[in-house]
C-alpha cells in the first residue's frame, strides 16, 4: 500500500482506469482487487511515459526462455507481482 505523507498507509484505488504506451487508444484496466500483475516500465525517473498496466496472469505473455513474464502491452519483462489480499 501507498504512505501518505503522514506515514499512514492508504489502500490503492480500485477504480478502473487506463494504459496507452503504444500511442493506440487507451485500454481500459480491471480494479487493482482483480490484478496479478502490475508493469513498472519507465517508472523510474526517465522522460518516457510509463506503462502502469495491470491485469492477471493469463494476460499476461512469456519469453521465450519461459523464465520471464512479458507485459501484453508494452512487451517488457518490467512486471512485478501484486500480493492477494487478506
């Protein structure tokens, strides 16, 4: 969960949302409860727009060593696993 400046933790909003990487129109995303999965491509301070996709397993594609899952949208192995919830 997020910590808000206070330090208390805050829960995710679970409201669908989207994610356009590609430049093709916006994909709707499922509610973060219905997730498995989240992408973190160019999160980390670069000038491209991050990915944020997000969905379940079987959205989801292998490379071809089968070691590594790939975002369905951006193809990058930059997917990190979403815990369940309690």
């Amino acid at each position: 969960m997020p910590v808000s400046p206070g330090g208390t933790m805050t829960p995710m909003n679970d409201s669908p949302t989207t994610s356009q990487s590609d430049g093709g129109s916006p994909q709707p995303l499922p509610p973060w409860s219905e997730c498995d999965y989240f992408c973190i491509h160019d999160y980390a301070v670069t000038n491209a727009k991050p990915c944020g996709w997000r969905g379940r397993i079987p959205e989801t594609r292998s490379e071809a060593s089968g070691l590594q899952r790939l975002c369905p949208n951006c193809g990058q192995a930059s997917l990190l696993r979403i815990p369940p919830r309690e």
